[in-house]
C-alpha cells in the first residue's frame, strides 16, 4: 500500500465536474496517485439520480469522462495536457447508487504525438465494479490552448474543505 498523499490535480471554477464554485456542478476533486494513474472518492448527491436511489447514466458518463482525460493530464499544474474525448465506451455493470461512497479510478494507456487512451472504473461502496469505461482522447489544439487564461479560469489547486 502506497503511503504517500496523493498529488490533487487542479480544479477551475466554474466546469461542471471540477468547478469549486459551479453550483450546479459535481465539484469532484481528483488526486494523481501515480503518474497516469487518478483516483477519486464522492458521494453523488440524490438530485442527480435518474431512478430513485440510482446514479442518471449521463452523470456516471461525465464521471469517467473527466477521470479519462485526467488521467493523461499529468500533475504540471502551469501546462497540463488538456483533451477533448473523441470516442467514449461505457459498460454500465450494476447501477452507481446515490448518497454512498464510491470511487473512481482512471489509468493512462497509451500516449503517442496527438492522441491517447486511457481506461477507468467505477467501484461501489463494498468494492464491487459498477462501471468500465475506456476513450480515445485527442489533444486540444495549441491555438486553444494559447487563448485561455489558466488563471481567469481559475485553474488552481485548492485547499480541502471540511463539510
């Protein structure tokens, strides 16, 4: 068992997964364990179910969809690589349940020039596979990446909060 503290990857303000003060959003934090390796640990609240005590499939897709791309981000908070997901497969195994523990790991796989994949899964409060998911990711263009303000996005690591 690794006992160092993980590396927590930055969060923006306002992204529907990460964005700490989207009021909407997830707000989900995600930590590097290893390098190509992001794990992390939430409770979805029950208004994003789609049945009744039950995760909606589109919020379980956002959930590895971010965990993908982070995956092959890497812990360089001034120059992250960011991607757009190209292909996205999803086999949903068992439902995600609201109000309970789950956690989400994603792993890079392969990296080349402009593109990557990557592979996740979601793990239910005993530890039992809920979801697998793998995508083909594509890096932003450097013209968009350029034209973004990391900084006015507020593109940061931040402190914990205590609930």
């Amino acid at each position: 068992m690794n006992d160092q503290r993980p590396n927590k990857q930055p969060n923006s303000r306002d992204c529907f997964v990460c964005g700490v003060e989207n009021p909407y959003g997830l707000k989900l934090n995600f930590f590097e364990t290893v390098p190509g390796e992001i794990v992390v640990e939430t409770i979805v609240p029950d208004y994003y179910q789609g049945y009744p005590s039950i995760v909606h499939g589109g919020i379980v897709a956002c959930l590895v969809d971010e965990a993908l791309g982070r995956a092959q981000m890497g812990n360089d908070q001034d120059k992250p690589r960011f991607m757009y997901t190209a292909k996205l497969t999803i086999q949903y195994r068992q439902p995600v349940p609201t109000n309970k523990p789950i956690q989400v790991i994603a792993s890079a796989v392969k990296s080349k020039k402009r593109f990557a994949t990557s592979k996740a899964k979601i793990y239910g409060p005993e530890g039992d596979l809920l979801v697998e998911a793998e995508a083909l990711l594509v890096d932003v263009p450097e013209d968009v990446i350029t034209s973004v303000d990391l900084e006015a996005l507020g593109w940061q690591v931040y402190p914990d909060i205590e609930g």
